[in-house]
C-alpha cells in the first residue's frame, strides 16, 4: 500500500491530501462503517477523488472530494431510496446516488416516507445496579430537604427584564474577591436576569412555565440562597411567582422592589445588604461524601457534526448508564433533536404510558412548528450541516445516543421538577442555553455538553463539562474543552471513554473546575423559555 501524502492546511479548519493514494487503501484506516447495512461510511480524513476503498463487498473508487466527517456511499441508491447510517434511516435519496459520491443536502433529504414503529416498551430492561455498599461517591452539599448540590451559589433573580440589571449591579460588588474572601465555601454570587416577565398573558399556562423555571433555578440544591428583585408593575408579580411554586418553603423570601424602594441605585444597595445578610449562612454548608446515586446530569450537546453520534454522545451513552446503574439521574433535553429517533426511546419505556408521553410531545411539537410556517426538520442549522450532518433523523439518531441503553421512565415537562430516578426525558427545544435552563430548574446539578463544532457553554449554577467529539476540535480549543472523545476514531473503546467521562463528573461534582468555569463562562446562558404570545 502507498503512503498517504502529509496534510496540508486549507485556511478553513480542514486539512486536505496534496494527492489521492496511488494503490487502494482499507476503508476502516479512512472511514468509519457503523453498522454492516450501513449505507455511507463516515471520513475520517479528506477523501480525494480516484481515491479506491477496499472494503469486504469490493472496491469503491471516489468520486468527489469528502470532507473529514461527511458520508461517502457504499452501495448505490435509486432515487427516492432509504439512507441508512447506525442501522436506522437517516433520509431519502433525492437522486440516484452512486458508490464512491458524497452523500449530503444535494442527494438526501427527509422526505415524506419515514413510518416508525413505537412499540412501546418492547425493549425494556431492567437495571442491573450496583449495591448500595459499592456505589462511588462524591464530595457534594447535602442540603435541608435532602436534594445534593454540587456548587454552593448565592443568586440574584430578577422577576422581569427591567430589574436584571439592578441584578446584575449587585452580583459586579461580590466580584472583588477581598469581599468574597470570608466566604471559602461559596462559588459566587450570580445573577439571573431574564428577558420575559412581562407582555405575557396574567394567569397564562405559559406564565407558569415561565415562574416554574425560575423558581426551579433559585430552590436548587446548588443554590445556598437567594434574592428577588422586581421592577413592581410587571405581569410575574412575585407574590404570585412565590405563591404559585411554593418557593421559600414556607418562608417568605426577601423580595426588593424598584418602584417600592426608592429606585434602582437604591435597590441595588438594598440588594447588596440582602445578599450581605445571606452569604454568612450560605458558608456554613460544607462538602461531604455522597453517593453517586445523587447525581442528575443533564445531557445535552451543541454545534454537533458528523461524529458526535460516532464517540462523544455514546462515550456520554456509557456514562450515563453508568450513574443510572449507581442509582442516578440522567436527563435528556431537546426534543426537536429527538425527532426521527424517538422509537427507540418509546420502545425503552418503562411502560405504555411514558411512550405515550414522549408521543404526546412529539406532536405537540410538529403542531407548534406549523403555527409559525416551520417544520422540525428545518434542522440540522448551517455549522451542523458544515460539519457533516445532513438530516434532523441523522442529527436526532446521534443525539439519542447520550442517553445510553436504560429504560426511559419519566417524560418531565419543561422546568418541571424530575421525580423519577434512572433515565428520564425532559421535553425542551434544542437551543442549548433554552433547554439547558429547564433541565437545572427541573434539579440537574451536573451539565455534560458534547460539541463538534466548539460551542462556548458553561452554565451557573450548575457546572458543564465540555467533551471534544473530534481531536482536531481538542486541539484548537483545548482551553475550552474537558474530553477528548475523538481518541475514539484512534482506538480508544466508548467503553472505556464512559469511564473517563464518569470520573469526571464524580470530580467536578466534588469541586473540580470545568474548563467553562476557568474561563468564566456560564452567566449569559440562563435563558428561559418563553413559549406564548409577547402582548
């Protein structure tokens, strides 16, 4: 076999070959085949065209330049024919496509075939869990009412966009870290602006949505106290935001109010002596050893490409099963990124009406997409389809793959409190900042975030562990990422990746920094859904 030339660097983040191989080259040294009947193969590096494949049905010569991540056919397909990648259909031909072709937007589309059987709970397994007395542990907060926390913040929520500023002011005087010094055990004092809170409908569902998520953010387990400040005249009333969710548990939270108290330079001072009055309470907790079981991880990924359903989502897949078998919490989000996919979740259900619930919300979701003359398969977003996904049925199959192999056993609304352990499925858009907000009010205090294309995301108060589906990615941001998943498509197991994803977590739950933390990031991201009409 000849030697591939060395890359050269195209000024666009990909390398390409100075000239295709002389002799034929084996198909797994290049390319990744996921399942036998697969077919496309996925490029490992830039295939050029003339470039022959051995594989185990013949040769296949390319035809057009592949980029690193994108598919290259296997077999022929008619037109109008199923796609398949990961055993399952990710599309329909749009034209004959011939082996050896890039297989992408210009020959794959969803078309209108795509029938899937739900089978509700067909393959449900029972957890094999570990026994108590074995479980792993990590040093977290265990707080009054039971829940564990992993950060110990003291937030500023406001009610409604006209006070987050005033929010904002009094978090700037906890910055300097002479004030902060007589506090080790605090993390920080974070704001909570919002950009609703008003132009909604009063006594809406959609309303309480939105209260929901707020008072899910601040009563967190990662949360050591909290203030509320208002602007007074705003549809959220706090008192109704209090009354509605329960916050405060019986005590009346301290509520600072612009109009009522002598503006905003005032109320900033008045917000600046609440969080004084809490933070001395807020030290007092201290980490402790806790049980793996404690853990409720947010599985999420963002500016995803053609590998992250390849090693970072089931390297995250294992991870996940792992805390589910330690007696832990895992919570899927972003259904729109489930669509296509969703039968293999149904089919895990613990039982008919969890299918029915992930159902329910599935077509809810086609319904609200109309309304506005869109569809759900207006997805994968341009940086996804640069990075080679082509379909929303290939991006959701990838995306499912975070969630692992245990039964799904609840299907929590949006910001809704989860009260199932093991697997659970959180109905959320795909915007991470979006769907991550509901997932941590629902009480998620670990974030694992998969990217392949370099998403900036961190999230306060509850800490995101970034995972690199691709080395290259790594290396570029290297500051911004905790895993290197891509050592996959080396040779590493997912197997064994699960493993180093899972201590991970365990660490960061017990204090360890997120690069995302290092790098001050996580503020901005807390973004809840406004879902009604803005009056």
């Amino acid at each position: 076999m000849s030697t591939i030339q060395p890359p050269r660097a195209d000024g666009q983040g990909m390398t390409l070959l100075s000239r295709a191989p002389a002799e034929p080259v084996d198909l797994a040294e290049v390319a990744v085949l996921l399942e036998e009947n697969d077919a496309v193969a996925i490029a490992k590096q830039p295939l050029l065209p003339r470039t022959v494949l051995r594989t185990a049905n013949g040769d296949i010569r390319v035809t057009q330049m592949i980029p690193p991540g994108h598919k290259v056919a296997m077999r022929a397909v008619s037109a109008g024919g199923e796609v398949r990648r990961y055993g399952q259909v990710i599309g329909f031909a749009t034209k004959d496509i011939a082996p050896g072709e890039h297989v992408h937007s210009q020959n794959l589309s969803v078309g209108e075939g795509l029938e899937l059987d739900y089978a509700p709970s067909s393959e449900y397994r029972p957890v094999d869990y570990v026994p108590e007395n074995e479980r792993q542990t990590f040093m977290g907060y265990r707080r009054k009412d039971g829940r564990v926390g992993t950060r110990n913040y003291v937030a500023i929520l406001a009610s409604v966009n006209c006070s987050s500023s005033a929010t904002r002011q009094v978090a700037e005087h906890f910055r300097n870290p002479e004030v902060m010094k007589a506090y080790p055990n605090v993390d920080g004092v974070i704001p909570l602006g919002t950009k609703g809170g008003c132009g909604a409908h009063y006594g809406s569902s959609d309303l309480g949505i939105l209260q929901r998520t707020m008072a899910g953010i601040v009563d967190h387990p990662n949360v050591g106290g909290y203030v509320i400040l208002s602007l007074g005249c705003e549809v959220n009333q706090p008192t109704d935001l209090i009354e509605s969710t329960g916050l405060g548990n019986g005590h009346q939270p301290t509520v600072l109010t612009i109009q009522q108290d002598g503006g905003f330079a005032k109320t900033v001072e008045a917000g600046i002596a609440a969080v004084k009055r809490i933070l001395p309470a807020a030290n007092e907790v201290t980490r402790e050893p806790i049980p793996a079981s404690e853990l409720v991880v947010a599985l999420q990924c963002g500016g995803s490409d053609g590998w992250s359903g390849v090693t970072a989502n089931p390297g995250l897949g294992r991870a996940a099963d792992e805390i589910v078998r330690q007696g832990g919490t895992v919570v899927l989000g972003e259904t729109t990124e489930v669509y296509g996919g969703e039968h293999l979740l149904t089919r895990r259900a613990k039982n008919a009406q969890v299918a029915q619930d992930l159902i329910d919300r599935i077509h809810w979701w086609e319904t609200y997409t109309a309304l506005f003359g869109a569809s759900i398969d207006n997805n994968p977003a341009p940086g996804n389809k640069l990075g080679g996904l082509t379909t929303i049925f290939e991006k959701s199959l990838g995306a499912i793959a975070k969630a692992g192999s245990t039964p799904l056993n609840q299907v929590a609304g949006y910001g809704e409190r989860v009260t199932e352990r093991g697997f659970v499925h959180m109905d959320t858009p795909g915007y991470d900042p979006v769907s991550v907000t509901g997932q941590v009010a629902g009480g998620c205090n670990v974030v694992v975030f998969t990217t392949g294309r370099g998403s900036a995301f961190g999230f306060k108060p509850a800490p995101s562990v970034k995972i690199a589906t691709n080395s290259t990615l790594y290396a570029n941001q290297e500051p911004d990422m905790d895993i290197n998943a891509g050592k996959v498509l080396d040779g590493v197991s997912l197997d064994d990746l699960g493993q180093e994803i899972f201590a991970k977590i365990l660490a960061v739950a017990s204090g360890e920094r997120t690069k995302s933390e290092l790098a001050g990031v996580g503020e901005e991201e807390y973004n809840p859904w406004i879902i009604g009409a803005m009056l």
